[in-house]
C-alpha cells in the first residue's frame, strides 16, 4: 500500500548535512516554501503569456521537442506540455539564474551540475489537468536516464528540479516516487517497468503532501511517475516547471535539432480543434 512521505525541508544558503544524506539514501527530497506565493502567481502569469504567444505562433515544437496540447476547462486550447519555455521569457529566464538552483548541484557529489536551458528539453512546464479533452492527465512510471542512451551516451547522473505551482495534497494525486531505486543496477533500471505506459500503484511508492511554491529535487534514475488526480476540472489541475540539472558535455538543442526517438511516441501533431498547424 502506498504511503505519505512526511519529511520536508528548508532551503537555507547552502545544503546542509542532513539533507544531503537524506536526498543520498531515497534519491528525492522536498523543500517547502522555496518562492513565495507571489513569486507562485507571478511565474504563472509569465507562463499564460508564453503559452498565448505559442499557441498565437502555432508553433507546435520547439527545438526539436512537441508540445503536448489539450483543452482547459473551459473548452478553450492551452499547452499541457511546453519544452524550453524560458527561450520565450526573460522572467522565466531569470528564475534560472536563481543561485540557489546552482547550489542545489551539490546533491550530484563529485560530479558538476549545470542548469540544462539549452539542453535535453529545457525548462518545461508541465500542466495536468482532467477534462474529456484533457492530453495529460497522468504520467506512467519512468527514469529520466535513458534519454541519454536515446541520444548515443551513457546514463550519468543528473537532477529533476520541480518547482510547483498549485497546491497538490497526497489525495489530489501527483508526484509518486519508489524512494532508493536511483541506485538501482542498469538493468532495473531499464526494465523494473514498462515506460510510460505502466501507471499502476506500487506497494513501496511513496506521495506527497506539496503546496505551492515548494521544490522537489529527485535523482534522474529513480523511478517515478504521475498519479491522476480523483477529481475533474478545476480542482484536478496541477503546474509544475521542470529544471534539469545536467552533467557531462554540453550538447545544446537548436532549432534544426530532430525529434528523439522517445518523444515521437508519444507526439501529438493535432491541437484540440484537429487543425495540423505547421512549424514556424
């Protein structure tokens, strides 16, 4: 049977002791309060107009990443999946250069982090909510490492920083996490369940109670997923920004680079209404 996961920090001016054995042993942790809620409202109204912009562009990918597209609940388009989301907005942009995101790299030990703005997908902002015509609703049990073996590298360590935007508690779904599997062999790593398209509860999983403004940082090889929330329209919905914390060479993403494998899977090349719109 799943379980709470009651343990949350504070961000001070650096990493402390206790935090670091603590992200070490289950590969996440949780801060609360990172921003204040209003930094929350500000960095969602920057993303309303970076997503009014796409969708007024009709840009359906952006660096080689689709955007995932659904209807809100008002029956109106939106974006429930944008890639690279600060190359549309100095605010966001800024909230990259925060320095404590950069202190955050300490979690990674002897390797050194950056923040990936340029790479793998960006800043994404991930937006669930539950409408009939809603494309995100959940997300299947996955690792962010074998992207890496998509792209001809080998898995190194990196973050998934979640700043969250809405207050999400434990029964409202989100976040699921088998604490500990980030030191999990290659193999279980690959095949301890089917990517994406798995979204059953596991015993050992643990969720969370989140309200926003708080921060979760989790290794890119644990195991994870996105429950669905019990509920429709409004109360469902959920926002999360993603920064990727990276380490290894740097390989930035531009405008000619092509689709990964992984994300052509599961593209979605219609918006709402079924018009195919055309790249910029």
């Amino acid at each position: 049977m799943e379980t709470k996961a009651t343990r949350r920090f504070r961000f001070g001016t650096s990493l402390t002791s206790e935090q670091l054995d603590y992200f070490h042993e289950h590969g996440i942790i949780q801060f609360s309060a990172f921003v204040d809620k209003a930094t929350v409202a500000d960095l969602l109204r920057e993303i309303r107009a970076t997503e009014r912009y796409l969708l007024h562009k009709r840009i359906v990918k952006v660096n080689g990443i689709p955007l995932k597209f659904g209807q809100d609940v008002s029956g109106a388009p939106f974006i429930q999946r944008i890639a690279f989301a600060s190359h549309y907005s100095p605010m966001l942009r800024e909230f990259l250069r925060d320095p404590r995101l950069a202190v955050l790299s300490g979690l990674l030990g002897d390797y050194e982090g950056r923040i990936g703005e340029n790479e793998k997908d960006g800043l994404v902002v991930n937006h669930y909510v539950n409408t009939p015509s809603s494309a995100f609703r959940q997300l299947g049990w996955h690792t962010d490492s074998p992207r890496d073996l998509f792209l001809g590298g080998r898995i190194l360590p990196m973050l998934n920083v979640g700043l969250h935007l809405d207050d999400c508690p434990y029964e409202n779904g989100g976040l699921r996490v088998l604490p500990g599997t980030h030191t999990q062999g290659l193999f279980r790593l690959l095949f301890k369940k089917r990517y994406f398209i798995d979204n059953t509860p596991d015993k050992k999983e643990v969720g969370f109670d989140i309200a926003a403004g708080d921060l979760t940082v989790h290794d890119g090889r644990l195991w994870h997923r996105v429950q669905q929330s019990p509920f429709q329209g409004e109360k469902s919905r959920r926002r999360v920004m993603y920064i990727p914390i990276i380490t290894g060479a740097y390989q930035p993403k531009t405008v000619d680079s092509p689709t990964p494998f992984y994300h052509k899977l599961g593209q979605l090349r219609l918006n709402p209404s079924g018009t195919r719109f055309t790249n910029p």
